[in-house]
C-alpha cells in the first residue's frame, strides 16, 4: 500500500485559496462564469474612435462647399475619375444591371394550393 493517501476536497480547496491570494487570482470554487475575461480586456473605444480619423479634418467636399460660389473651378480628380471609369464599365456592359421600373408580380411566385 501506497504512503500517500488522497488530500480531501476540503484541504484541496484551502490549497486553491491560498494560491488565489499569492498569485492575485479569483477564487471560484462553484466555477461561475463571471465575465472576468471580458472586464480584463482593455477598453475599445479609443480604438475604435481612432480608426475613423478626426471629424474636424477637411475634406475637399467642405472646401468644395465652402468656395461653391466663387469661379475656382474645383475638381476632384479621384471622383472624376471613378465616374469615368464607372462610365466605361457600363459601355461595355460590365455595370450595375438597370434597376426595374415597375413593381414585380407578387401571385407567380406563390406555390399552388392543392
């Protein structure tokens, strides 16, 4: 027969106390979900809001709209040219197909009742 004999639960959990304490754990002995995982994780915000840029950055729509009524002649040059890439596109019928101009029938897609 073996010398050791197997430590009790009671014992077992002392040990799991202490070592919660030591290593600055959460003791859980029911084994609950507590959402400790989650609440460790930094927070996102920051991040989140960072990746959209700053909102008082000027883009050339606001310089656009602010010299609207001047003669400048201000030209996007990335939307011109979207737009004539867009134009070819649908030259040779490689666009969006046509939108429908009247509403589809509702009846020739209903399954027969028998």
């Amino acid at each position: 027969m073996s010398a050791f004999t197997k430590p009790s639960r009671r014992r077992l959990l002392e040990l799991q106390k202490l070592s919660c304490e030591i290593f600055n754990t959460t003791f859980n002995p029911t084994n609950q979900r507590t959402g400790a995982k989650i609440l460790r994780q930094p927070l996102k915000g920051t991040t989140i809001a960072n990746y959209y840029g700053d909102p008082d950055f000027l883009k050339f729509k606001d310089v656009q709209k602010i010299y609207k009524f001047q003669e400048f002649g201000l030209i996007n040059e990335e939307e011109e040219y979207r737009l004539m890439v867009n134009a070819s596109r649908r030259r040779r019928g490689k666009g969006a197909p046509p939108k429908k101009k009247e509403a589809s029938n509702s009846d020739g897609k209903k399954k027969k009742k028998r």
